[in-house]
C-alpha cells in the first residue's frame, strides 16, 4: 500500500468517527442549568450540526487534538519561523518614516501550488514541478519579508533585494506548496491620508494587480491549472484588537452529508497559537452550517464555533462564522473560502479572524495567550 493510500486509510478513519451515527441528540443541549452557557455532551468526533455549536462539550483536548498531521505541520511551521524578518532594516533606511505614529501595518499571506498537500501523502506523488519564481512590486508605500512559508532552502530562496518596494525569490513546488507572508507599511501625509497604491505579484503561473486600499479583509483563492495548482492572498490590517489566520483542510465525504475541516489558528505573524477541528454539512432544516471546537497548543479549550457556509463553481465555496466562550459571549468571527477536490478526497480552506475588541481579561482568544513553547524543530514538510 502506497504512502497516499495510508492517507487516505488515516482520512477515512477520520470521517467514520466524525460522520458515525453518534451525532447524539440531547433533549437539554446545554450542559448545566445555566442558560447563559454553551457546550453539550458531545466530543468531538461527535459533532451534531443539529444542536447549537454541534453540541460539544467546552472541554479540553489533546494537544492538536493527537492529530498526527495537524502536529507534524506545527514542527514545520515552527521551524520557519526562524526565517528571515526584515522590518527593522527596512524602516532602518528612514527613521522619520519608521516613527511615525500612524504607521499602516497591513499583512499580507499569499501561498501557492498544491494547496490542498498534505504530509502524510507521498513525496514521490506524479505531481509535475511547477515554477513559481517571481517577483513582487508595490507603490504607495514599503515591503518587508515577516515568513517565508515552507520554502524548502537552498532549492527555494529569497533574492537580494535592490530597493524597499520590490522582492524576488525562487520557488518550484511539487506536490506541496510554499509562500510568503509580507507587510506593507504606508506613512500618512501632512493631511493625514495615505497614498494610494498597488502591490503586483507576477510568477510564470499567475500575475495581478491589487490596489493597497483593497488589502484589508482581502481574501481571493484561484485555480491556475487542471492539475490542483492554486495561489491564494490573504490581507489584515494591523489593528488593537487581535486577528490572524486560519488554514487548513476542508474535506467532502462523498456519499456523506458534508464532511470535516481541521487545521491551525494563526496570528498576524504566521505563529502557531492553537488547532480547529469540525464537520460541516447540511443540518434537518436545510441549512448549510459547520460547527467545531478551538483550542490552544496546549489543548486547553478556547472557543466553540458554528457558521454557515455556501457552495460555489469548482469545488470552491464560502464559509463564515464566529467563536464563543463558556458564557456564550460571541468573541469574534472569521469567514473564508474553500476548495474540495472529492475525486482525491482532499480540500483545503484559508480565512482570516479578528476578535471583538476589548476583549474580556478571563477567556482570552488564542492570539492573546502567550505561546507554548514550540517543540524542537525537526525535519518536518517541506513545501516542495
């Protein structure tokens, strides 16, 4: 049996504990009298997209939820993080554009190849090697490199860089994918407006022009090719009030009723602060909705969620939601895209998260919590 076939032997044992028919129905979902509370019974390979927030339990988890996959790409994530971070040096070159106290922060996350990779399946996979090298440019204002995603060093490598306002890098990805995650700083003028402006990607696969104003809340996924091959941009203006990303897998079960999603909740910075792990589908009422569990490195729970989500053309689709605590105080809300790709079984799914803002001193959402400290870097997934 090849390595891709134990994937799908491991994915299949996953839908069958998600998709079971312990989709228990209690007649009192909550778990207390306490009608100001959330959370049932239900654990969460138990998810009943009948009962608010699929009647889960607001209890901890195993780290990752001892999903081997979700763990061996946190020890690869981690390990990128100790790539390069140029923000200093580049505000360095002009101190008056570096103190200024309005200083626009925007990041910006843009992976692409096989998007929907995961690392359980087989490196050697009859995947073609597709090359990314490119370059961006950007106007109206100054690009720093805060994360390579997964470039896999020396075959993947940033550039020297020639100015503030463009970077170049090579990259081939195989069966994985690679990516970058930027800031763009802008400086107000004297009437306190920014300029306008653009950043271009431009790769032999995929090109574009996005105006800097459309950053913010920029969320775009696009197929490149009939092989999997796609890019995605994700943009967040820095703000008081924590935000991040979401990514991960969103796969259809075919002949189920949906299927399940899990993946990572990460900061504006690209770290790891916790894991989300859910089933979506279509509930007895006709409606398209999703509901799951987060919880932090350490496995403590940090919020239960439920959303809807809509269909598109080619497996893509739009999904929304938000998080609550213990009390049932909604703390924040997300909304992204996926992509299934039911002739392999494999999905993935991109989104960006803010919280409410003040948020509460007890019940803090993952990004307000202070990091785990990472495992020892390993060999862990490469993009290629």
């Amino acid at each position: 049996m090849t390595t891709r076939a134990f994937a799908r032997l491991g994915i299949l044992t996953l839908v069958l504990a998600l998709l079971a028919p312990g989709c228990s129905k209690n007649d009192n979902p909550l778990s207390s009298p306490d009608t100001t509370s959330i959370g049932g019974s239900n654990s969460i390979d138990q998810v009943d997209l009948n009962q608010p927030y699929g009647g889960l339990a607001y209890t901890n988890e195993a780290p990752a939820f001892d999903d081997p996959q979700l763990q061996n790409e946190t020890r690869a994530m981690d390990q990128n993080l100790m790539a390069e971070d140029d923000e200093d040096t580049m505000l360095a070159h002009d101190p008056a554009f570096r103190d200024s106290p309005r200083l626009k922060r925007t990041f910006l996350r843009i992976l692409w190849g096989q998007l929907d990779s995961q690392p359980t399946t087989d490196a050697a996979a009859p995947v073609a090697a597709l090359d990314w090298s490119g370059s961006l440019k950007v106007s109206g204002g100054v690009l720093a490199v805060k994360r390579t995603i997964l470039f896999e060093w020396p075959a993947d490598h940033l550039l020297p860089r020639t100015d503030r306002q463009s970077l170049s890098w090579v990259s081939h990805t195989g069966p994985r994918f690679d990516g970058l995650l930027l800031c763009v700083l802008q400086r107000p003028d004297t009437n306190g407006t920014y300029p306008e402006g653009s950043i271009s990607f431009d790769s032999g696969p995929y090109s574009t022009t996005i105006k800097l104003a459309d950053l913010d809340g920029l969320d775009r996924t696009e197929s490149v090719d009939d092989q999997g091959n796609a890019i995605s941009f994700e943009g967040k203006t820095l703000s008081d009030c924590p935000a991040g990303f979401m990514r991960g897998y969103w796969v259809r079960v075919p002949g189920a009723n949906g299927g399940f999603f899990r993946g990572h909740w990460l900061s504006q910075l690209g770290s790891v602060k916790g894991h989300l792990r859910g089933r979506w589908g279509t509930n007895e009422a006709g409606e398209r909705v999703f509901a799951g569990k987060i919880i932090d490195r350490a496995g403590n729970v940090r919020g239960l969620i439920e959303g809807s989500w809509s269909p598109g053309q080619d497996g893509m689709g739009d999904f929304s939601g938000h998080w609550a605590f213990r009390s049932g105080q909604i703390e924040g809300e997300f909304s992204g895209k996926f992509m299934t790709r039911s002739d392999l079984g494999l999905g993935f799914f991109r989104a960006s998260w803010s919280a409410e803002c003040p948020s509460p001193a007890v019940d803090a959402p993952p990004d307000t919590l202070p990091d785990t400290p990472p495992e020892p870097p390993t060999t862990g997934d490469s993009g290629r």
